[in-house]
C-alpha cells in the first residue's frame, strides 16, 4: 500500500491489515508489525531457534546466514523464513481483497505444512515425519 500510495494510486485504506495501527510498508508487514513478529517468534520457537527478525525484509531473508546455525538446519530455517514470508503476503491478500479474517494458528498452521512439503520434495530420503516435523525433531 506504501509503495503504492508513493505512485499516487490511492487504493484506499493504508493501514496494515493485520494491526491497523500502521500504514503498510514491506518493512512493517514482514519485520516490525506486531502480528508478524508474534508469526517469527513462534515460528522460532517451533525450530528452537534465537527469536527470528529484522529491522527489513532483507534481514529477515539472510537471517539463517546471520543465526550460526549449520549445515541441514541453517538450509531449513532459511526455507521456513522464505515460506512464513510467502504464507505471511498470502493472508495479507486474502484479508485486503476477500476480506478474510486473519487467524494466527492458520498462519503457523499453513507455514508448517508447506514447509514440511517442500522440505521432503527437495530431500533425498523424503522421510521427514509430520509428528516429528511438528515438533521439529532430528533437525
Ligand atoms: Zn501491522
């Protein structure tokens, strides 16, 4: 919507779909708004990792490079990231346009899943059990 606005297309409210209490900027969605930051401390907490964020998207992104996490673990988080970006644009659509209600546990619901698919379609062995994955053993 900022970036938007910034092309003179007024769309409307520019306030963030999820807080209401910013206008919507990539920086806010991903990074500084409080219902992201509630999604990547959860999501963090799920991999057992320090708390996930950023001052940018950019920070978030490279976040796995920063974290000292190593081999198989360090190329998961950095999928996860990249997935909880993409389910995280995801609901912001579907609040803004179809005016669905937002719910945290779909979100973290949605971010588990598809990672969990696209993590067993990129391994070799294809054995990643959902009851581990949901507890995110053996990582
Ligand atoms: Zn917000």
């Amino acid at each position: 919507m900022d970036a938007l606005k910034k092309r003179n297309i007024d769309r409307g409210d520019q306030s963030c779909v999820f807080c209401g209490d910013s206008d919507e900027s990539v920086e806010h969605l991903f990074s500084s708004c409080n219902f992201s930051s509630t999604v990547w401390s959860i999501v963090s907490s799920w991999c057992k990792i320090p708390c996930i964020w950023g001052f940018s998207v950019k920070d978030l992104l490279e976040y796995h490079d920063l974290s000292g996490l190593k081999g198989k673990k360090k190329d998961i988080v950095q999928g996860i990231t990249r997935i909880g970006c993409w389910i995280i644009w995801k609901a912001r659509n579907e609040r803004r346009f179809n005016n669905k209600p937002v719910k945290l546990e779909e979100i973290i619901s949605e971010i588990k899943s598809y990672a969990l698919f696209w993590c067993n379609a990129r391994s070799k062995d294809n054995d990643i059990m959902r009851k581990d994955w949901c507890s995110f053993v053996n990582m």
